[in-house]
C-alpha cells in the first residue's frame, strides 16, 4: 500500500468533497430540468408553451442527469456501506423516485409523438412528477440524515432497518424537502425566464422570485431548527482516519447541540449558509430586474451553499444511526479501500474535465432562445 | 438470516427489471453504429437518402434509447436497495466500474446524444458525424465496463476478503479490468447488439420492400445491415465459443449444467444436440456429437470435462476448507491481533465463500454436521434443464443469423434485395429472434451461476437486504405495472413511426406541411 502516492485520510477526504461536488453538479445542471418539470403545468398553460419548455430542456437534460447516476455511483464506489445502508433502508422513498424518474425519459420522448390531447395532458403529469417528487424527496433524505436513520449492524456489517417510509416525514425532514423544492424551482425558473420570450418567461420570472424568497426562508428555518433545536451526534473515541473502514470500531453520542460543534472549531463556515442566502437574493432580485445571467448565477451559488452546508455540519458523519449511534456511518470508517479510492481519483481527475468540456460545448451549441418557431422547424423536437 | 420469500422476490424483482432492461439496450448497441455508418456514407458522398436514412432509424433509436435509459436508471439504485449485503461485502470492487462506466461512457452518450437530434441544423456534416459516433462509441463503452462488472461476479479475479473491514477488496484493478470471462463477454454481449441492430433494420427494411414504399431508403438500409450483421453474427459465435471455453475454466459447474452432465465424460466429450430427462430429472435419452463440446470448451482432446456429481464432491471438500477459514475469522474477530488466525484464515480464504454456503442451514457455520455439508454441495447445481433449453435456443438462433446474413450478404452482392418476397417475409418474421436468444443468453449466464451471486465468493440468499415482504410487494407490483405499460406505449410508437415510414415530420396527427420542406431547413434559432 505503501506505493499509493496520496495516503488514506487524503483520498478519503477527497473523496467526501467529491460526492458533494457530484451531488451539486446534479442539482445544479439536473435540477434545471427537475425544476422545468415542476413548473411545466403552471408556467406553460398553452401546447405550444409546453413544447417551448420541454424543447428547451431536451437537448441537454439526459446529461444532466447523468450527474445523479455518476453520484449513485461514486457512493456505491466510494462510500460502500453507506449506499448500502441508506438505499436499502429508505427503500419506499427509493422506489418512489425511481418510478417518478422512469416517467422522464419517455415523456420528453413520446409526449409529442401524438397530437392528441388526453395522451398530452397524461405526459405532462408525468413529467410534473418526474420533477416534483424527486425534488421534494432528494431533501427529504437529507433531512433525515442530520436525524439519523433506525439501523443496526451486525458483526459481519450486515445492515438491519428498524424504521419505515412514514417515520421518514418528520416535521425537519419536509422542510428539508420544502428547501429542496424550492431551491431546485428556482433553478428551473432563472432557466426558463432566460431562453424563453413574452408571457410565458414572465409568469417564469414571478414563480422563480417566489421560489428564491420560499428558499431563503425555509433554509434559515432549517439552520435555526437543526443548530438549535435538534439533537446531534458527536464521535466521542478517537477515529483513526488511516484505518480499515469499519463503523464498530468508535463510540458517538447524541446530545443537544453537536450538529453546531465545527461551527464552533471554525468559524469560517458560517460564510457557507450566508452564501447561500446571497445567491437565492440575486436570483430573486435578478428575475425582478429581467436580467438574464445574474438569476442563473445566483440560484446555482444558493444551490452551493446549502448543500456544502449540510455537508460540513454533517462532517464527519455520513449517516448517524438513530437506534445505536455508535454504528453511524462516517467518511472514516464506511469509505472503499485505499487502493480503490485512489484508482478511482486517478480515472475521475482525467475524465472530470473532459466531461465538463464537451459539456460546455453542448451548451453552447445549443444556447439561444427556444422559440415556437424553432419548435416547429425541427422533426425531432418534443 | 434474511426471509427467503424475501430473497426470492428480490430475485424476481432483479430478474425482471434486468431482463426489461436489457430489451433495449443491444438495440441501442447495434442501431448506433448503423446510424453513424449510414451518416459516414451521407457525409462522404453528400446523397441526401442516406441522411434521410440516418434521420429515421434515429427516431426509432430515439423510442428504444429512452426505454433504456428509464429502465437503467433502476439498475444502478437496485443492488443498495435489494442487494444490501452484497452492495457491503463487494462495492470496493464492484463499485468501481459501474463509476467509469459513468465517467467514460455514459456521460458521453447522454451528453451527446440531444445534439444528436437537436444538432442537424447547428452543426457543420463533419461536426454531426463526430457527434453519432461518439454516441456509438459511449453506448459500447457502456457495455464494457457494465461486463467488467458483470465478468467479475462470474470470475471474481484480483481482490480478496479483508477481515478488518469484513469485505472483498480489490488488490489489482487491471486484473479486474483484464478479466478473461469479462473481456470474451463483452465482443459477445456487443456483437449480439449488433446482430440485434441489424436484424431490426433488415427486418424492417424488408417490409416497406414487400410493401413496396420507401424502397431507396430500405435496399440502401439493408445493404448496410447484411454486411454488418454478418461480421457480427460470425463474432457473436466465435466469441461465444471463447466464453464457452473461459467459462471451462472457471465455471465448470455451469457448463455442466448446460449440458446436462451428470458425470465426467472421456475426454473428448460429445456434444448434446439434445436430451429428454427422466424420471430422476436426469437425462434418459440423448443425441450427441462425438468430440465437439470437449473441443470447444477445452481446446483439447485429452482433458476431461468434470460432471455434476463429482463437482458436487468437489464443492464439498472446498465447504469443509471454507469452514476451517471461518473459524479462523471468528478468532480474528474476537482478537484482531491473534496473527496465528490470520495466518491460517491467509491460507484458505478462497474457500470462505463455500462455508457461507451453511449459513442455509445453520448460523453457526463452524458446528456445520456432515449432512448439512453434503445438503449445501448439492446447492452448488444450477436448474439443469433451464439451462440445457436456453442455451440450445440460443445457439440455434446463432447459428440461423450466420446463414441468415450470409444468404442477404450474397443477395445485397448481386444486387437481388427485391426478389423472392418468401425471403423478405423471413426477414420480417426473424424479427423478434435476436431478442429470445440475447435475453436466453443471460439466463444461461445468471441463472447457470447460481446459488452464487459472485461465484465462489457470495451465496445469492446471503446477500439480499432485509427487507419486508410487503416492500417487495409494493416495488414489484409497480416496476411491473409501469414497465407494461410503458412497454406497450413503445412498442405502439415504434410500429406507428415505422408504419408511417421516413418522412419529415414525426408528429403524428398532425397536419402535413403544406409546402414539402426538407427534413432540417433552414431554422434560424439563434
């Protein structure tokens, strides 16, 4: 092992730094379409309103998502026990985003095949909940991670799950899902209010000030509630951060106040929430003065910033267990082998760029308005 | 232990949403790189019927791709949720290319793929082609490290168990990537896409023929598929062969099974063309080539291929090994510094997996009676005769494509694509052919692998996550539901595009243009 250029704690640290990146990149370039969906029964009103919307997403939105299946992924790559854990213990959550992002693909692709309008109206409910509900269940999960999930591991580290779907719908845990939404509605609206024209942009604008306030307010909220009110876990033993990735191998204690502790230790972090609440305020007061860039800007800083904040008040957990608090999961002791983790670093720092740019390029080939026009011009559009 | 109803819908559950899933992709794999060869012939000679061709094989790829892709997106989420304890005991290795899969390949068919259908018009011929392939190239570099993954769990090659961190690790990625069984399956696995491909547009190119409408477009389209499906039906073979021959060397129990061979045979063994079982569930009567299946599976004539029962004995002796490792690990774990232990468990970790095997019949592993030992080496034996029909079924349809493509191949040559309509209407009805023998295919992959999830390594009932009876009802009943429906929505839209045929507009219902306008005019986007 001593051949690995970057020792353990490195590559375990860069790694929880990376997830978070790939979980911003989802929410930044994902969350424009989750966003799009949302909206798309009350912004759009009219089929060829609709059809601007979907058109404007489509040409990018497959790879956008891509960012949610790479962060799957990395987590199951990265953090073994910890995909293993959450995903099957939230598995009705789970499987209630799963059947709303199947919905996508096929509305994007089949909802204009037909003219029709009862097979119209049915896809654009579809699209709605392949928008909303991962949207509103993304935060929910996160939310319960600063409360913990009820599991137990055994000493062979096989995961048993003591609670179910409804337990997770605690008052924190929707607004954590409440600031998902709103946050991911703003996005999507600084996008359509940019590449669209006339009313439609404009009903964009309004909804997408609305969104930018609702997720300053719920996001303060939830700091306030998770810094003060709830109880938090602490590692209490001393973790070793080059050791084999064993979760029984420390002791945590869950006691009011911990999840303020590394605001304590660094005070810095504080700019982290500030930011956030910066960004949502440009994007609001961006839609009000029609700019077109500002609101993109400043919805995508909001976006980081809440969720760098989760992380690092979460740090170092990545799942606490709220029935025996001594198994939770931290970037220490649940992460891949130190072999993995670096091979996998080397491959994401060489490809990582190399996706950004034909990405960008993408964009860029596609930038501009999408207009009716435009729409009807084409023989593939949607 | 986990509720073996539960392991047994998890089963289902993976089965079917894998099998659902794997109805689109080898058309994705297949129809791209058509797509992008039709597009080199458009921007090499400038003739529009082949960018016609290119436009309209893509809106049918474009049906199939986003089935794919609703369907992948369960695949990746489902080992953590159903899987739990093999997500745990395994993710160090096989994690990590379901990542590069992500990082290499499925960024770029996804990113690339809107510019596909939105690019006509914003880019440069040149610009467009580089883009088609770069889709081809991601979704075959998809299926690569997608076999990595799979190749490992038939042949787990280049990691070990660590009993720190009570989970297999890697030791050596290139071995990993490098794995003989996941490199033969994936020229297999791709060439079946390929066969798929062109069986779809031959098929149907021969109907609009035997109709009498689009005919440029469909004598143009098979030629491109003859010749491409050729090459591909020779590979799928030839390469399956190779599986056949790395899966001697490391499964021989499933290639035992697949032939039905309760005993060794004399090397060379004979080939099975076909068997009735009995009573006993053993064959009664068979019909057999001399030499030829030890041939394939051992490039020899002296080897001897090993029967069921004596590698049931064989497993036996690795349960009563393995069964020594885990005591060695239960002495670790109660002393991790106990380097006695460590040693000894060094010494006979490749058999830990069998011991793992009792867990069926007992928890504590280490008190396993020699009954309950004999009962877990009879587990090691696959469904015989599941195995024996598929994989017969699947070579036939083989071994039909080389004909097939040959016969069209010599046609497409002497330029004889119209004539005799008996040939066409064979065409059209070999249709859902290559669909029976890729989902066949992985039957005999997975289903032969058995009772292992990774074999040798992880019994299947071992891994599954705990959960409730009613979360699988729930989860199956709506995968199942949602994935009918939206398989009938497919498959009405594919035959409605194919019905109304290239043209240029795919909305359907919707009035035609009132003056003829060329697919991608002028469309000043800005």
């Amino acid at each position: 092992m001593s051949s690995i250029p970057l020792d353990y704690e490195a590559v375990r640290l860069i790694w929880w730094a990376l997830l978070g990146i790939l979980l911003i990149g989802f929410a930044i370039m994902g969350g424009r379409d989750l966003g799009i969906g949302t909206l798309l029964p009350f912004v759009a009103r009219t089929d060829e309103e609709r059809r601007i919307l979907l058109n404007l997403a489509g040409p990018t939105w497959e790879g956008n998502q891509v960012w949610l299946i790479l962060g799957g992924a990395a987590i199951f790559a990265a953090f073994p026990p910890l995909y293993a854990v959450s995903f099957s213990g939230f598995y009705v959550a789970m499987i209630a985003i799963l059947l709303a992002l199947i919905l996508r693909p096929v509305g994007f692709k089949y909802r204009s095949k037909l003219a029709d309008p009862r097979w119209r109206a049915t896809w654009d409910w579809a699209l709605f909940i392949g928008g909303f509900v991962p949207s509103l269940v993304f935060g929910v999960a996160v939310g319960n991670l600063f409360l913990g999930a009820p599991f137990r591991l055994d000493d062979t580290l096989r995961t048993t799950y003591e609670g179910n779907f409804f337990l997770l719908l605690t008052p924190f845990a929707l607004l954590a899902g409440l600031v998902s939404l709103a946050m991911l509605v703003t996005q999507g609206a600084t996008v359509i209010a940019a590449r669209t024209e006339g009313e439609m942009a404009e009903r964009a604008r309004n909804y997408g000030r609305w969104a930018a306030l609702a997720t300053i307010v719920l996001f303060a909220l939830g700091g306030v509630f998770a810094l003060y009110v709830l109880n938090g876990y602490r590692v209490t033993s001393v973790q070793d951060v080059f050791g084999p990735s064993n979760p029984l191998n420390k002791t945590v204690v869950f006691e009011a106040g911990a999840w303020r502790a590394n605001y304590g230790l660094f005070p810095w972090m504080f700019a982290i929430p500030l930011l956030s609440i910066v960004g949502s305020f440009i994007a609001w007061w961006g839609l009000g003065a029609r700019a077109r860039l500002a609101p993109i800007l400043g919805s995508s800083v909001a976006i980081f910033g809440i969720i760098t904040t989760a992380g690092l008040t979460l740090f170092p957990f990545l799942l606490p267990s709220s029935v025996d608090p001594n198994v939770s999961l931290t970037l220490w002791d649940s992460s891949s082998s130190h072999l993995t983790l670096f091979t996998m670093l080397v491959a994401t720092v060489f490809f990582l760029p190399i996706i950004l740019l034909y990405t960008a390029w993408v964009f860029r080939v596609m930038r501009g308005p999408v207009t009716a026009e435009s729409v009807d011009n084409n023989p593939n559009a949607y | 232990m986990v509720d073996p109803l539960v392991v047994d819908l998890s089963r289902i559950q993976f089965a079917a949403t894998a099998m659902y899933h794997f109805l689109f992709v080898p058309l994705t794999i297949g129809l791209s790189f058509i797509m992008a060869i039709m597009e080199s012939v458009y921007v090499m000679t400038g003739r529009q019927v082949w960018r016609k061709a290119t436009i309209f094989w893509g809106t049918l790829f474009g049906i199939n791709f986003a089935m794919g892709v609703a369907t992948g997106i369960v695949m990746e989420f489902q080992f953590g949720m159903n899987w739990s304890y093999y997500s745990h005991y395994v993710g160090d290795v096989f994690g990590a290319p379901l990542a590069m899969e992500g990082l290499m390949a499925f960024f770029l068919e996804a990113t690339l793929i809107g510019l596909f259908f939105f690019g006509w018009d914003r880019l440069k011929p040149v610009t467009h082609l580089i883009v088609t392939w770069a889709v081809a190239f991601g979704a075959n570099f998809s299926a690569l490290w997608i076999l990595v993954a799979n190749g490992w769990m038939q042949n787990p090659v280049g990691a070990r168990f660590n009993p720190d961190t009570m989970r297999m690790e890697i030791t050596n990625f290139m071995e990993v990537v490098f794995n003989s069984v996941a490199q033969a399956k994936f020229v297999h696995t791709v060439s079946a896409g390929y066969v798929c491909g062109a069986v779809f547009v031959l098929g149907v190119s021969a109907f609009y023929l035997l109709r009498g409408r689009h005919i440029e477009l469909a004598k143009r389209s098979i030629v491109v598929a003859a010749s491409f499906g050729l090459a591909s039906a020779l590979s799928v073979v030839v390469l399956g062969d190779e599986s056949g021959y790395v899966a001697t060397e490391h499964q021989k129990m499933k290639i035992a099974a697949m032939e039905a061979m309760y005993h060794t045979e004399p090397a060379p063994a004979g080939l099975t063309l076909f068997a009735i079982p009995g009573a006993d569930g053993r064959p009664e009567f068979e019909v057999k080539i001399p030499w030829v299946l030890g041939i394939i599976t051992t490039r020899s004539f002296d080897r001897d291929l090993p029967g069921i029962t004596e590698l049931t004995e064989h497993a036996a002796l690795r349960i009563a090994n393995g069964i020594e490792a885990y005591k060695s690990l239960q002495a670790i774990k109660a002393d991790p510094e106990d380097l006695v232990a460590r040693a000894e468990f060094d010494k006979r970790q490749q058999d830990l997996g069998y011991a793992l095997l009792v867990k069926k019949y007992r928890p504590d592993v280490e008190n396993a009676t020699g009954e309950e030992i004999t009962q877990a080496a009879l587990d090691t034996v696959p469904d015989v005769w599941p195995l024996f029909w598929s994989f017969r079924i699947m070579v036939a349809c083989g071994l039909f494509f080389i004909g097939f493509f040959a016969l069209w191949f010599y046609r497409s040559a002497v330029r004889k694509i119209e004539k005799p309509r008996w040939l066409l209407w064979v065409a059209v009805a070999a249709l859902p052919l290559p669909w029976i023998a890729i989902e066949l295919g992985w039957l005999v992959a997975e289903y032969g692998r058995q009772p292992w999830v990774v074999e040798g390594v992880l019994p299947t009932f071992y891994a599954a996550s705990g959960l409730k009876v009613s979360d699988l009802v729930i989860s199956l009943t709506f995968f199942v539901a949602l994935y009918t429906a939206l398989i009938v929505v497919e498959l009405f839209l594919m035959v409605k595009t194919i019905k109304a045929g290239p043209s240029d507009r795919f909305s359907f219902g919707e009035p035609p243009p009132s003056a003829p306008v060329e697919p991608v005019t002028a469309v000043k986007a800005g």
